[in-house]
C-alpha cells in the first residue's frame, strides 16, 4: 500500500500549512488513491485556506489537447480563480503570488525529460524564490523508476528553455526529488519542502502499487505508454507520426511513405530487448496526417525490466532513415524540432550520415556510448537527491 504525499499531508501534516494562503499547481492526475481531487481535499479542509489555482498544459481539468493556449478562467465545481502558466515564465507566477502565502504542487510525472509537466515544476521552484515564497511539492511515484537513467544532459525541451537546469532524457528521479536536485544543483534557492510518499521505493512500477493511474495529459494514457516515450517521442520532432490521435499514442508510429511489413521486419531483426513490432495500419483523427490512412508499426512492450525506451526509439529513428533518406521527414514545421528534443543536433545529423551497412541498434548504441560521460557525473549526484 503506498501512500501518497497528498494523503501523507491530510493523515497528519496539514498543520504545515494551516493560516497560509494556498495557490495550488495541478491537473487531473492530482488525485488521492481513491480518486479524490487535490483540489477538493484542499479547498474542503477548514484548516487549510486555498485561494487560487494554477493550470499547465493540458489545463486543470485535463481537457485542452497539446499546443492549444489554457485561458485564465474561474473553476466551476470550486468558484477558484484559475490562472495559466503554460507557455509562459517565472514571471507568470510571480505576478499571481501576491496574495499566495505557499504554492503547492501535485501533478503525476512521467520520468521523462520531454514532459512539459516537469518544466512547470522547474519554473514554480524559480517563480517562489523569486517571490520570496514557499513551494511545497507533495510527492508522487516515478511510474518508470525502475528504468535505468540515460541521455545527454540537455537544458531544453522543444520551445521550452530550462535556463541551464540539465538532466538527462530519463532521469529516475520523483518530481519531489527532481525538485531537490533542481534546486540544491543550480542554487535557485526556493523555500522547498517535499511531503514524502509512504510504502514506495525506485524498484517499483507503478502499476505494482496500489494506486490508480490517471493520465496526467491526454495522450499519457497508460504505463506502456510512459515506459515508451523517452524512445517514440523523438519522432515527435520529425513528420513521422507519434501515434497522435489514435488510442495508442507513441506506441504507433507511422507515416504514408512507409511499408508497415518491411520496417516491422527490419526493426524484429535488430534484437531490441524487452520488445516486439508489429505491422500496423491506422489513420490518426487529428495531429500529423489526419485523417489519412497509413502504415508503421506497434511497438509492443514484451518484457519491460529489460528494455531500454531510449534505444528503441534511436533505433526506429536511424531504421527509417536508412530505408527512407531521400525524404523531408526529420523536418518538422519547417525546422529541425528534432534537435530540441534532442538537446541538440548531434542525433540528428549522427543519422542523417549513418552507413546503410550498420545496423539501426549499433548507431543507437553508439550514440548512448557517447553520452556516458554525462550520465556518469549524473549518477554520482543521484544518490544524494532521492528520498526512497
């Protein structure tokens, strides 16, 4: 039974934040373990004094797709004005702290760098120590901690600057103890202060707690599809479908130009561990090729303690260009989206001169060789931030 930062605070640490005035950051993932609202628990409890909310992508209800703006507007079950930080800076939540003694966070992250979730805590740590306020962030799990970390230590993440603040593509860290390590590695200074979990540690899954999942944005709607994004959502970069609009995003990849049987042949053969594809036919209702009829594959998740979504994803990537290089199709909206995914253009230009010779899973290999360095200093600071 794990118990979560949000139940941990109301079974016995509310007084934390008795007489202060509450802004509260969160989404519909912000739940109890039986489904309440944070919102609701906080806005009901006569100690606690909750005088705002505050929406990120996706908004507080979950309801607006990605890329669409989140309006200002008043919560209709709580009458709470409700303003908006996505898209937007530091400046965004100082101006709106004024009459917020401490803002709280509660949204489930993913574990993945690609997340503009995890940019909305890294903005809230800045916004409140530059207000002179105090954050308090109440724990929840990695759902994919038991994935190893890996990646280059990038500080960007599409239209999103992170100001410096690097962390690799997977990092392994609770958004409570990413904020540790946000705050105490780069000096931003934040009032912080974590209310842990109970009964959970990084060896395990999510769906091996007790806890329900609720998709924290609408096309994170299952652990396997958390367990393959740090892999599939670099073609979200490029004109190859992510799966965007189907019921399987970043689980289907495909595009009109692609042989379904041919590519889930060629990725079968390179012995990825932990995964199996499937030839898959699917036309997406909204996002890329909308409404068109193409092929790709399904990536399947056959033995998840083993694989490593990372090379998985690098491998399709550098399989499709060397059966597809005469295309466009690592442009994305008339640029190379790509490399801000990337955190950089080294991924992209390592496949756009890649030997047909090699095999797609050697390229990848070499890439994530490349990054060791990186990770090595990571992981001699992991230890130090993690709190289960």
């Amino acid at each position: 039974m794990v118990r979560l930062g949000i139940e941990t605070l109301t079974e016995g640490k509310a007084d934390l934040l008795a007489d202060e005035r509450l802004g509260l950051i969160t989404n519909p993932s912000g739940v109890t373990s039986d489904l309440t609202p944070t919102i609701d628990v906080l806005n009901g409890m006569d100690c606690l004094d909750l005088t705002v909310l505050f929406a990120p992508e996706h908004g507080i209800r979950g309801n607006i797709q990605a890329d669409v703006t989140v309006e200002e507007n008043i919560d209709e079950r709580t009458g709470l004005p409700v303003k908006s930080l996505y898209g937007e800076r530091k400046a965004r939540i100082d101006e709106n702290l004024s009459n917020v003694d401490v803002l709280v966070y509660d949204i489930q992250d993913v574990g993945c760098r690609f997340y503009t979730l995890v940019y909305t805590l890294a903005y809230a740590l800045e916004g409140v120590a530059h207000a002179d306020k105090r954050l308090v962030v109440l724990d929840r799990p990695n759902p994919i901690a038991p994935v190893e970390p890996v990646g280059n230590i990038a500080d960007s993440y599409g239209h999103v600057d992170l100001g410096g603040y690097g962390f690799p593509i997977v990092y392994g860290l609770t958004a409570g103890e990413l904020a540790r390590y946000l705050n105490k590695r780069f000096d931003i200074g934040a009032d912080l202060d974590i209310i842990e979990m109970d009964g959970w540690d990084h060896s395990t899954w999510y769906d091996e707690t007790s806890l329900p999942w609720v998709q924290p944005s609408p096309n994170m709607p299952t652990i396997t599809t958390a367990t393959l994004y740090p892999g599939t959502c670099l073609f979200e970069g490029t004109s190859i479908s992510e799966g965007r609009g189907t019921t399987k995003p970043f689980e289907l990849i495909g595009a009109p130009w692609i042989d379904a049987d041919d590519w889930a042949d060629t990725l079968n053969a390179q012995g990825l561990d932990g995964v199996g594809f499937r030839p898959a036919y699917f036309t997406p209702t909204f996002s890329k090729h909308e409404r068109q009829d193409i092929e790709g594959v399904q990536i399947h998740v056959l033995n998840r303690d083993e694989i490593s979504p990372v090379r998985v994803g690098l491998t399709m990537l550098v399989s499709a260009f060397q059966t597809y290089p005469d295309t466009s199709w690592l442009e994305f909206n008339g640029g190379y989206f790509i490399d801000q995914l990337a955190g950089g253009a080294y991924v992209r230009k390592t496949v756009e001169d890649v030997d047909p010779s090699v095999a797609p899973i050697d390229v990848a290999n070499g890439l994530i060789d490349s990054w060791s360095v990186d990770l090595t200093d990571y992981r001699g600071q992991y230890e130090s931030y993690t709190l289960y």
